[in-house]
C-alpha cells in the first residue's frame, strides 16, 4: 500500500512541475500578447497599427500574393502562423503605403517578408525562400538590419 501511494505521489508532484511549467509558458505569450495591445506615444498599440495598414491595403492585394503570402508562412507552426501571417502582412502593407504602391507585388511580398521575420529566424526563412526558388539578393541589406 505504502508503494502505492509514494508512486502516487511522485506523479502529482510531476504533474504540479507540468502544470507549473504550462501555465509559466501560457503568461510569457499572454504577457507579450498584452505588450502588444499598450498603446504607444501616438495612441495607438502594435496591433492597432497592424490593422490600420492590412485595411488600408485589403484592396491591393492579389489572389497570386496571398498565394504566396501563405506560402512563406508555411514553415511557422500551426499554432502561431495566423498571428505570423497577420503581422507579415501589415509589414508589406506598411512598406507598401510607403512606397504609394498600387498593389502588392512579390517584390514587397519578399521585402516584407524579411522586414517582418525577427533576426533570430532569418537562417530559416533563407533556407524556405531558397527552397521556393524566390531570389532574395536584392533584400539582403534588409536581412542584417
């Protein structure tokens, strides 16, 4: 009986390190999620920002360049990509805007792209536009930045 209980034991004292360690995970992304959403000096947060320039674009963009907009985003894992594949895109809208583009072409598809992904995921994100056979030469002034 005294087994049994002491097995019984160690496995509630694993599951609470578990629980523990989920919970820990769940509040970093919660936490940054929170970052996000704080307005800036302007008044407006990140995600306020990103809305405002997927809608003043919405129109710009091609049924080819959400293609390939879905396609670059392949690589993040399912749990993440809308959240990848929003930011991206309010990235090349932004740089779009900028440059009074008249619709999303490739070029800022690929430009945003490397503009919108953190340093830390460049390696990959080189090994996937290769393996898409897109030429990123001309931005990677953009990938050191």
């Amino acid at each position: 009986m005294s087994e049994m209980s002491t097995g019984f034991s160690l496995f509630i004292i694993a599951w609470t390190f578990v629980l523990v360690g989920l919970m820990g995970i769940g509040g970093y992304f919660m936490f940054r999620k929170f970052l996000k959403s704080m307005p800036k000096q302007d008044g407006k947060s990140d995600l306020d920002w990103q809305d405002y320039y997927i809608e003043q674009t919405r129109s710009l963009w091609t049924e080819e360049g959400l293609t390939l907009l879905n396609e670059l985003v392949e690589p993040v894992p399912q749990l993440f990509r809308d959240v990848a594949r929003r930011s991206i895109a309010a990235k090349i809208g932004q740089i779009a805007l900028e440059e009074k583009a008249t619709s999303i072409t490739t070029e800022l598809i690929v430009k945003g792209y490397i503009v919108a992904t953190p340093k830390r995921d460049h390696k990959w994100l080189i090994a996937h536009l290769q393996s898409k056979q897109i030429d990123y030469t001309p931005y990677e002034k953009y990938l050191n930045a």
